[in-house]
C-alpha cells in the first residue's frame, strides 16, 4: 500500500520543486513576476515527473510537496483574512465565530459542520489565481493529453480546533459534482485536487485517502453507497493513509478515488485549504459549477480582468482566434464592460483604465508579503 506522499520535495535543493532556480520567485506576471502565465504552464509542464502521473494513474491520486513558494502563499493568507479569521483571531473571538460558515452553506441553506466555505470567484488575486494555476492546469493536461478544459470549482476552506466535528466516512467526491458515476475513460473525466496552504500534521485533520489498487477490484463507486462508513467496510479504513503535509501542497486525486477529512485533535490550530478541479470541455454531466452566473459580480469581473487570456477560458470566456471577437460590437461592448481588461490579444485596444491593484512589500498574518491597492500607504511606515 502506498503512502499518501509520494514527492517530498525541499526548497533545499539546487533547483525549487516548481522548476524555478533557488532564490527566485515563482510568481507569473500577475502576481509581479516576469513571465506570463503561459510562460509560467510551460515551464511547469517540463518540470512534472513521471513518477507523480504514474501514482495517480495506480492508486488514483499523487501528493505534491511544496509546489507554491512562500511569495505565493504569503499572498494567499492575506486574501484569506477578507473571508475568515486567522487561528488566532478566532481563538479570540470564538462566541463570533462559532456559528459562522460562509457564504456557501447560507446560500444552500445547509450547515457543514463548523465548516467556513466561500466560492470562486473572489475579491483577491491570490485564491481567484490559484484556482487556475499554472501547475494544477499543466498537470491535469498531461492526465488528459490535452489542453480543452473547464475549472470545475475553486472553493476555499477553513476548519478550526473545536469548532466543528470534521470526521467524514470515506467517500468519493462524484456524488456532489455529477448526476452520474464516474467513468473510467478519460475523455470523461473531472479531475478534483485540494490545496494545503497551512501545514497539516496528524492532530489538524489530515485527509485519509485509500488507493485505488484496493478500492476499484471492489466496485465500491458502483455499490450505490454515497458513504462507505467504518462499521459497513472496515476493511477499508484499515488500509486508509493520512494526507501529512506542508504548507504548499497539493493532493490531486480522481472522482472515483475514496477519501475522507478527519477529525482536528488538537486543541489549538486551523487548517486552510482550496478545492480546485479541472474537466475536459464538452461534456455537460461534468463540473460541479457554470461561472455564467456569475458574470457581472464584481468578484469575476477582478478574476477575468486580472486573468490571463488562457485563464478566462478556463471559466467559459470566448478564447483569443474565437470567431466571436469578429462580431459587430463585441470587442467595443467588451471593453466597455471591462475597462481594465487588456483586448490586445483578441484584436482589440489596451486597458481604458490602469489596473488599481499590484505586489507589493506589506505583511500578512505571517508577516511576507501580501497584495494591496497602488498607492496605498503603509500604516507602519506612516507610523514611524
């Protein structure tokens, strides 16, 4: 039985896991780096190793150590904070806390157990990017050997010690995101992952995954069981591995690999993470979400202002040599509605207006750098 990492990678080594020379950042162009996002998914595609595609295709899911760097994940704590609070922050103010849950459970009308849960798209660059980073698309393209592909959702989670009882049975994720079953062949598949941006030991609520190799000779997507609880098959909590990692991980599994998220022994902490995941276009029982409705929010608006043209197909947008941007109006009335937006690659003209936001040097929770508005001043700056 394999374990649930199979790639430790250490910022230690000659070269970053994600391909980038020691000492160098790894953001693309919009998180302030020099390359741009497709630079940014070729470069990422080079550097993933056949080792990680061959265990996912084996036991139906691959853990990668350390892909996001600290830039990265100090940008991503800051957005954090607008949706919920740091561990310290909630221990502060539990009785404010407990009972909160989100946005998404209060627009299903459904509590999750202590659960914070917001949706894509976001009022923040770091998690609406992270939704479509570079590696996560570059990886589920080697999976599927092609590029034709939807974001299926991007939701971002917090759990905290003792607010909420996590432990789940063992599942597969098919039942929440498709009316069917899972199927085998690839050119019909949703590719889910799940992103680590806190450190996750033993005591913070790992997530269990078991592997293929014991789950498909059983059938167990096929049985009509939604849950596989431990009194119905103990056999298969037995063979179960605790997901144990860094901050920056990614755990990229398939929708008919059973998992669960466990219970938070400790007494103080919380952990932080995004679902993300990815299904091939044209297939309408796939993706658990259409971003269509959510034009107009001022969240997507950032997203697809801020996105890269290969990023905006990934949640429906006309792409660049689309014979929609040849339509009478359609390049004036897009960058009517998006005055920020760069149409230079569709065949239109440059930002009406000048981005309002761009990386800067201010602290986060953690005290790295975070994202904040031009202009803006720096309180300990002024202060001093």
């Amino acid at each position: 039985m394999a374990t649930a990492t199979t790639t430790a990678n250490t910022a230690t080594t000659a070269e970053a896991p994600n391909g980038v020379p020691s000492g160098a950042t790894s953001l693309w162009k919009v998180f302030g780096g020099d390359e741009t996002w497709a630079e940014a998914k070729a470069r990422y595609a080079k550097a993933i190793k056949q080792e990680d595609l061959d265990h996912w295709h084996k036991h139906g899911y691959v853990v990668i150590e350390r892909f996001l760097d600290q830039e990265e994940l100090a940008a991503i704590h800051a957005d954090f904070q607008d949706y919920m609070p740091t561990w310290d922050e909630y221990k502060q103010h539990k009785r404010r806390y407990q009972g909160y849950e989100g946005q998404t459970w209060r627009r299903r009308g459904q509590g999750n157990f202590g659960i914070i849960r917001d949706e894509f798209p976001y009022d923040g660059d770091a998690v609406n990017m992270m939704a479509t980073h570079p590696f996560l698309v570059a990886f589920c393209e080697r999976l599927v050997g092609h590029d034709d592909l939807f974001l299926s959702h991007g939701a971002i989670v917090g759990k905290y010690a003792g607010k909420g009882d996590y432990d789940q049975p063992l599942h597969a994720d098919y039942s929440g995101n498709t009316m069917v079953i899972p199927a085998h062949n690839k050119e019909w598949i949703d590719i889910p992952m799940l992103l680590y941006y806190s450190d996750v030991t033993v005591d913070l609520g790992p997530t269990y995954v078991v592997s293929q190799e014991v789950t498909e000779p059983l059938n167990l997507v096929a049985d009509g069981f939604r849950f596989h609880t431990r009194e119905q098959f103990p056999e298969l909590y037995k063979v179960e591995q605790p997901n144990v990692v860094p901050a920056g991980s990614v755990l990229i599994y398939s929708m008919r690999t059973f998992h669960r998220g466990s219970r938070m022994l400790a007494k103080e902490g919380a952990r932080f993470t995004q679902f993300t995941a990815f299904h091939v276009k044209g297939v309408p029982w796939l993706g658990s979400a259409t971003f269509q409705g959510n034009a107009g929010s001022a969240e997507m608006d950032r997203y697809l202002t801020h996105a890269s043209p290969e990023q905006r197909v990934l949640v429906g947008f006309p792409p660049v040599g689309s014979p929609y941007w040849k339509e009478k109006d359609a390049l004036e009335g897009v960058a009517n509605r998006y005055p920020k937006m760069d149409l230079r690659p569709y065949g239109g003209g440059p930002p009406k207006i000048a981005p309002e936001e761009e990386f800067t040097g201010t602290e986060d929770i953690n005290g790295a750098p975070a994202i904040k508005k031009a202009g803006e001043k720096d309180e300990k700056a002024v202060s001093n």
